[in-house]
C-alpha cells in the first residue's frame, strides 16, 4: 500500500477533445452541468444520461481556450464517443480522438505540486521536465496530460514514489468518490449517488434527461443514496446487503484502508440508514456517512 504522495499513470482512461465556434453551446445541451458559463482556466464534473435520466457516464471538462478536453472513465468512452457523434450532426463541432494521444500522470496526495490553482478542474498550460503539460487540479492532488513521448521527462520531474491502482482507490473511497463502472452503471440517476452538487447545474438550460433529474430534486425523494460501509472483512463488489428480510443495496468499491480498515461505497434504499447495521454474506457492515472521517 503506497502512503505519502505518490504518482499513479492513468493513460488508459478515455480522453476526448471538441474544437468549433459551436462546441461549448453543443456540450451544454447533452450534458447534466454548465459548459456555456466555463472560461480558459476552468472546468466541471458532469454526466451524460438517457432520456430517462439515468447515467450513461461521466467526465470532466476542461475549458483550454482552444478546445474542450473531456476526461471520462474507459468504460464511458464508447457512449461518450457515440453521444457526440450522433447529435453534433450539422454544428461547428469538430470530435477529436485524445486516448492515445495524450498520457496522464496522476499526483495524489498533499504534496502535489502547486502548478495550478486549488479549485477542483482548473488547469493550466505549464511546462514540466521541458515538455508541455495540461495541469489540472483535483479533489486530491493534479493530472497532468502530456504527448506520450514526453512521459519519461515528465515522470522524472515529479519527486514522489510510484503508487498503483489500488492506492489510488483506497483515497477515492475514503473521499467518497463513487467511480462510473463501479459503483454507477445506467440503472443510476445522479442523485441517487450524491452527484447533484457536483454534477447538475438546476439554472441551465434543456439537456438530455433533465426532466426526470428537476422532478426528481424539486418533489421527490430518491430510492437510493450514496452512503458508506465499514466492513467486518473485505467482501466482494456485488455483495447483498440486507437489513432483516429486505435487501437494501449492494456493495460497490470495496478496499482496506490503512486509517479505516475494510470499507465501501454502496447505493442503499431509504429504508436503510447511518448507524444501521446490514447482513452481507458470512459478516456484518456499519453504514456510515461519506465521506469517512478522518
């Protein structure tokens, strides 16, 4: 387990650019948060959803001046890709391909360098081990994106230890982060999972979905909501959880925390609640609040 800072590569995560005098106009109306009112500097978190309302992924946007970056997990890339392609028919809207075009390093932890300013999604174009880099700003550290060539130069310019995967999901989940893929699939509408803060704009204009997501916050209450769970023992993604006779969720992210020990993140039904403690297979949970305290 890496503790400390520390440098996880992220490549492999889907990247996307849009140019066009209609781009940010176009992204504004498929999207859940509000791309018309970002400057150069500055980005958000949003989703993408179906008529229905329901998350068909997420990303973050960048606004570099030139061009809207989208940033999404692997397993989103596709839709994101097909989404764009099928509604930006007769817009100035040019789609560019950036997956394999552009590395990203991820600096996680509380020396991260300062080559950006500290509001989540703001970004920077900077220079770092004599390459160009696109810095942005975290909940828990930077990305840097960067031309492959340039990896080595760019990883030699960062003084931390490698970190891996797993670590980097340790401090996801105890920020409680959900991940797309994980612990949100199609059968998800944002507010079930937190995400309406950081995700929705409720002055915008129409986006796909909007009409279930505003009924949903304005008169009614969600089946479900994004809590946490301490475990006796670390179960499997996909665990039952069960309160009495009712199953009330399952288990998403699951990882041991150096600070916390075995947790979780879970989408729970209302019947459930913090303090309450559920069944899982052969062990119990305590669920809790995210994120988890310190």
């Amino acid at each position: 387990m890496t503790t400390g800072t520390f440098v996880v590569d992220r490549s492999e995560r889907g990247k996307l650019a849009l140019t066009g005098a209609e781009a940010k106009d176009f992204l504004h109306g498929q999207v859940t948060n509000d791309i018309l009112g970002l400057t150069p500097g500055h980005g958000c978190y949003a989703a993408f959803l179906t008529h229905k309302g329901k998350m068909l992924g997420d990303m973050r946007v960048f606004d570099l001046g030139d061009e809207l970056l989208l940033d999404c997990e692997r397993v989103a890339l596709q839709e994101l890709f097909n989404m764009i392609s099928r509604y930006k028919l007769g817009r100035d809207v040019e789609l560019h391909k950036r997956t394999l075009q552009l590395g990203l390093l991820s600096v996680i932890g509380p020396d991260a360098p300062p080559l950006v300013s500290e509001r989540e999604h703001d970004n920077a174009r900077v220079t770092l081990g004599g390459a160009p880099v696109v810095a942005v700003r975290t909940d828990v550290g930077v990305d840097l994106f960067f031309a492959p060539e340039d990896r080595d130069a760019v990883r030699a310019a960062l003084p931390f230890q490698d970190g891996d995967e797993t670590s980097a999901e340790v401090v996801r989940v105890e920020h409680g982060r959900p991940r797309y893929g994980v612990d949100l699939d199609d059968t998800v509408i944002p507010q079930e999972a937190g995400l309406n803060e950081r995700a929705v704009s409720f002055t915008k204009g129409c986006y796909v979905g909007q009409e279930t997501v505003a009924r949903l916050y304005y008169r009614g209450k969600p089946n479900r909501r994004l809590l946490g769970l301490r475990l006796s023992e670390p179960v499997e993604p996909g665990t039952e959880l069960t309160l009495g006779e009712k199953v009330v969720g399952k288990v998403g992210s699951v990882v041991v925390s150096p600070a916390h020990g075995p947790i979780a993140l879970a989408l729970v039904r209302r019947e459930a609640n913090p303090g309450d403690r559920v069944a899982l297979k052969g062990s119990t949970a305590l669920i809790v609040d995210v994120p988890f305290e310190r």
